[in-house]
C-alpha cells in the first residue's frame, strides 16, 4: 500500500470502528452500510465535498444528504471526525438513546451538519432533488461567484426501489440538475437477504433512461471511486454512481450478508473485525495520527469559504441584493396582502376559495420573487400559478414555477428539499385527495420544521361530479393529527389571504390550505361585525363570525364552505327566537394556541342544555367532539360521497338548512 492508500484505508477505518462500537453499545441500530461505504465517504470528504465544520450553515457549502437514514452511524461518524462541534464522542457513545442528537436516524433538527431528516426511504434522495433545483435557481440569479455548490447524495437499494425514487429520478433528469450526484451503495443485501429476492430490474438502465448519467467503480479502491466522481463531475446530466461494496466491510463472518444491516455484529464479531482491519485502539478512541487527517478535511472548504466571503464583501449592492432575494417573506407577507385585503372589504368576491388563493399569490408572488410554486400536472385547477412565476427549465433556472408532472410524492419532498436548502419559500398544489399520495413527506415538513405550503384544492363532495374517489371525506382530518402541521380551511377570499399571510409568517410550521372547487360568498367586509381592518382574524384559528341576537342558546362551529350554511342555519333559528352565535375556525391548531380566556370567550364551559355547541364540516366528524362535547352535534359525513352536481351532493348528506335547523331543534327539545 502507498502511504496516501494507507492514510484514506485507517480514515475509513476510523468509520467502520467508531460505527460498529456506537450500534453495538446501544444494541440496536445499522453497522452495515457505515462499513461498506466508508472508503467512498472518505474520499468523498477528504477530496470533493466543500463544507466548513466552523459554519455549517454557510449559503455555498455543497450539500451531503444520507438517503439511506438507517445508517445513521455514517453521517455521525464523518461530522465528529472531520470537526463539527456535535456529535461529540460521549453523544456518539449515547448513540440512540435518549438526549443523545445521535438519534436512530439523522434528524435535520439535532445536528448542524444533517441537511434533512431521513430514514422514510426515497425521501432523502427526493428532498436532494429540491437542493439541487433551489441551487440552480438562485445561481441563474446571482451567478457562480455566490452560488455554486453541489448535492451529493448516499443512497441504498430501499431508496433506489421506493416509488418516490421513480418521481423524483424523473424530475431531476428532466429539469437536467447536473449538480446532483448520487452515490448508490450496491451492495445487493436488503433486509430480507440478496437483493434479488425482490428486485431484478437494470437501475442503471432506468437512471439512463431517464437522462442521468451513470456510471461504476469498485467502492472499496480509492482510485477508482475517485474516478468515477470525477467521470460524474464532468458530465452536465444528475449522475448515479454505483459504488460496487461489500455491506459490513472489514467484519469477517458476516460481511456480505444481511446479518450485519440491522444488528449489533456482537462482541466476537467486532473483535474478529478488529483484527481484520488493524484496528488496535479501544472503543470510542481514534489515534492522533487519523484523527489529525480526518480534522484536515474541512481545511479546503474553510478556504473555499474564505475566497467565497471575500467575493461577497467585494461588491456591496450585489451582496445587498443576495441578501434581500434569499430573505423569506415572513411577517412582511401580511403587509404586502393588507392593501389587497381592503379592497376585498369595500368590494366582495364571490368565488371558490382556490380562486381566492390565486388572487391572493399575485401580489405575494410579485413581491416575493423567491416564492416557487408548482402543482402536480393540476395547474389550471389549484390555481397555483400567476403573471410572476414563470416556468422553471432546464434550458433557464430562473423562473419560478415548476411543472411537476404527475409526481406529488416527489413534489412534497422536493418543497422540503428547497425550504432545507434556503432561501426559497415552496408552495405546490394538487388535489387534497391526493394529499395521501404525499402524506409522509408533509409529516417530513412538520418534523423538519420547514415553511413549506400545500395548496390542496377540491376539498370536499362540494367537487361535485368526479364521485367519491375524488372526493375527501377524511383527509382534512386526518391532517390535522400530524404535529407542528396548520390545517387551514378558509371560508371566503379574505381567510384565505389571512390564511396565506399566516403560511408564509410562520417558517417552521408548514401549512396545509384546504381550498374550495365551488365559488363561495364573501362573509366579511366594511361595516360586518367581524371585521377589523389590518386584524388577522385567522391567526386565532376561530373568531366569532356572528353574535347571537335573541339570547344564545347555539353555538355554531364550522369551516370553509360550510360557514356560509352556519350563517344560514343561524338566520333561521334566530327567526325563532333562539340565539345563536356563529364560529368560523379555519385552523383549529392555532385555536389550540390561544390562551384559556380568548377560548371560554368563544366556547363558554357550561352544560350542553343551557348552550348547544354544534360544528358543521363536510367530512368525518371524528374529532369534533372535542368542541362540541359529549352531548353536542356533530353535523358531517362518515361515508364516502358520490357523483352528482355539488347542490344535489350537499342535499343528499343534509348539508342543508332544512336538515340542519331539526336536528338542533331536537337537541334543544324544542
């Protein structure tokens, strides 16, 4: 062996001890894939990625995605070897144990240096792609001097086999994101055994098919894994590298196999291992020697950070121009919208809430050129496009619209993608119904904690006749189950725009939009009782929208297009004489946030026979009861809808006065 050969093969060595040592402290956790790909992370790290441990968070650093989460070990071992402040060792000798930032799998939130949350398969590799997109978007408007960094992905077979991988493969070749590299960790071996068992498919051939660039090397020669990234370097087109391993390198009884991917080698094991490798220290300790040449890896790119801050500080209105186009829009979203709003106060629209979403982007997305939208091949129906957003290409990065195809998955994970990456606010429709398809990526950007929005449109029976497969009936609640997740079904244009502006205040919280297919009437304006110009009448997830007049027996709690009926449910029990206050709670998250006197003002605490609360949604009434009470009403849809016009639909489910105004009646014993 040359000495440089001997340096990269005790670097990778260090991986393969400290991986093997943390999982089989805590008994429990992946050493395989940590061992079989440490020679190619190591020369990865040692001699391409441009990272600086002193600040992680600098805009041009190239960024280092762990698809393959279970593996986690890999990712804690390169960030304590190469300088990183966390994981210290005593946190890696903790490793998956509670108070440890070395969790199970990498969480974006624990640890500087962990650019995403991954261990869902796919996702990693998807969220890589929106990097990659956010990368070439602010580097055609800002040029290579501040923007030029790659995505390098490390990636097993589950993410090559996962359906997200299919999307995001796609839209990445397509948009041509040749700064994304992938690093395929061929090993053959999943958890049930040889890869073959399940697979037989020629990945390379779809990868090329799809216009990536592919290309092989032995994952254990240093010279060759460095040929090949250079062979992927140079090619404009994403590339897959698939890096010939042998998963539990160096663990002689059990490399090769499935026995080493999701448990502890075992103490004879490791100490075999030991002596295969020349690996003398005792556990958790790295010769000064290697971990001299490990804290050298971060030199190159604390100098490329160097050289990058001086072409910043260079040209102030450049760098002031940088610093304005990456600023996400924040507070300052409701501002922009307040004049707009007005507007809507002194002369109402009638139209569907999607309608009002797409007003509501025009002046957001004129003075906030970072908002990238898209929908998934929905564009004319989630309205999620404007006069400012022009399509993003491969031929011009610039825009900012993006045709996602048919591919919601991949559209979801790439929106985290571009929020992780920064710099970007990422907003994308499709139909709510379809939010199942991309369900796990929206509980990615709630555990992430990232600004993302969903615009999801056609939110109930009231789409009329595409029929009860298109119709959601548990979505919007089922949504609402996801933490750190706001839920927001507004009734009219202006909760929209308020429902907007609170998307876009709050980055990190992503926001679901529940919108309408059918046109719905303006239920605030001038001289309303609920109005308050410059308020945010949203931001408390409900306000009383009416006051009862006669004395209040009703308490009606309802959202998005079932607000009008409640007004109208109102109006006829109030020429009856029993009072009854309206409440439109278009998120009930944030409601939850309120403090305890704004609730009881709303929900008075008293017995059901002195105030009836009663919520009106068109869905699953499963969870209402959490307003309503034990004995309260719960007008909604435990069952699938069907197809027939929106009128005759909500006839049929009682989604009527006439139905309604009894039930209450009853209730009441009147």
């Amino acid at each position: 062996m040359t000495t440089e050969t001997t340096r990269l093969a005790d670097m990778a060595n260090a991986i393969r001890a400290l991986s093997m040592d943390a999982v089989q402290a805590a008994n429990s956790g992946h050493p395989g894939m940590p061992m079989g790909m440490a020679d190619v992370a190591t020369v990865l790290f040692d001699e391409y990625l441009k990272f600086d441990p002193a600040d992680p968070h600098w805009d041009d650093r190239d960024r280092f995605v762990l698809s393959a989460g279970h593996g986690s070990m890999l990712i804690y071992s390169l960030l304590h070897l190469s300088g990183y402040a966390h994981p210290t060792m005593d946190e890696i000798r903790n490793f998956r144990q509670l108070g440890s930032p070395c969790a199970g799998h990498p969480e974006n939130f624990l640890l500087d240096g962990v650019e995403c949350t991954t261990g869902p398969l796919g996702q990693g590799l998807a969220m890589a792609v929106g990097m990659a997109l956010a990368e070439r978007h602010l580097n055609a408007k800002y040029g290579d001097d501040l923007v030029d960094h790659r995505t390098w992905v490390i990636a097993g077979d589950g993410c090559l086999m996962e359906g997200i991988n299919h999307e995001a493969v796609g839209l990445a070749g397509h948009l041509g994101l040749g700064r994304m590299i992938v690093l395929w960790d061929d090993n053959n071996i999943t958890i049930d055994g040889s890869v073959e068992l399940s697979s037989s498919e020629d990945v390379e051939a779809r990868y090329r098919a799809s216009k990536w660039h592919t290309v092989r090397c032995d994952g254990h020669d240093p010279a060759d894994i460095r040929r090949a990234l250079d062979e992927a370097i140079a090619d404009p087109r994403p590339s897959l590298v698939a890096c010939k391993t042998v998963i539990g390198k160096g663990a002689p009884n059990k490399q090769g196999t499935s026995a080493t991917h999701g448990a502890p080698l075992g103490a004879e094991e490791i100490e075999a291992a030991r002596k295969e490798l020349g690996w003398t220290a005792e556990p958790f300790v790295i010769p000064g020697d290697i971990a001299d040449a490990w804290k050298k890896t971060g030199e190159r790119g604390a100098a490329a950070h160097q050289e990058w801050q001086q072409r910043f500080d260079a040209d102030e209105d450049r760098a002031a121009a940088y610093t304005a186009g990456i600023k996400l829009p924040g507070a300052d979203a409701g501002a922009v919208l307040q004049d707009y709003v007005r507007g809507l106060a002194a002369e109402p629209k009638k139209v569907a809430t999607r309608k009002a979403s797409e007003m509501a982007l025009g002046p957001l997305t004129a003075a906030f050129p970072n908002m990238i939208g898209g929908s998934a091949d929905l564009t004319g129906s989630n309205n999620t496009k404007t006069k400012s957003t022009g399509p993003i290409t491969a031929g011009d990065y610039e825009g900012s619209y993006v045709y996602y195809g048919i591919r919601e998955f991949g559209m979801a994970a790439a929106m985290n993608g571009m929020a992780l990456h920064g710099g970007i606010a990422p907003y994308g429709g499709t139909f709510l119904i379809f939010s199942d398809y991309c369900r796990n990526a929206v509980r990615l950007s709630a555990l992430q904690q990232v600004g993302v929005t969903y615009v999801f449109t056609h939110d109930s029976i009231g789409l009329g006749e595409d029929g009860p497969t298109h119709q959601p009936v548990e979505q919007v609640m089922s949504l609402r189950l996801i933490p750190n997740l706001n839920v927001m079904r507004p009734c009219d244009t202006i909760e929209t725009a308020e429902c907007w502006a609170i998307a876009l205040a709050n980055e990190k919280t992503p926001s679901v939009l529940a919108l309408s297919r059918q046109n719905l009437p303006q239920l605030r304006g001038e001289g309303d009782e609920a109005w308050d110009a410059g308020a945010n009448k949203s931001a408390k997830g409900a306000y009383r929208l009416k006051s009862a007049e006669a004395a209040r027996k009703v308490i009606l709690i309802a959202t998005g297009s079932e607000v009008e009926l409640a007004c109208d449910v109102a109006k006829s029990l109030e020429a009856d004489g029993i009072g009854a206050d309206v409440i439109s709670m278009p998120c009930m998250e944030l409601f939850e946030a309120q403090d305890a006197s704004y609730k009881e003002d709303l929900l008075p605490n008293v017995a059901p026979s002195e105030i009836l609360r009663v919520s009106i949604e068109a869905g699953v009434t499963l969870g209402w009861e959490r307003y309503t009470m034990a004995n309260g009403l719960n007008i909604g849809l435990d069952r699938f809808g069907a197809s027939a016009p929106a009128e005759q639909l909500f006839e049929r489910f009682g989604f009527t006065v006439d139905a309604i105004v009894p039930q209450i009646k009853a209730k009441l014993g009147e």
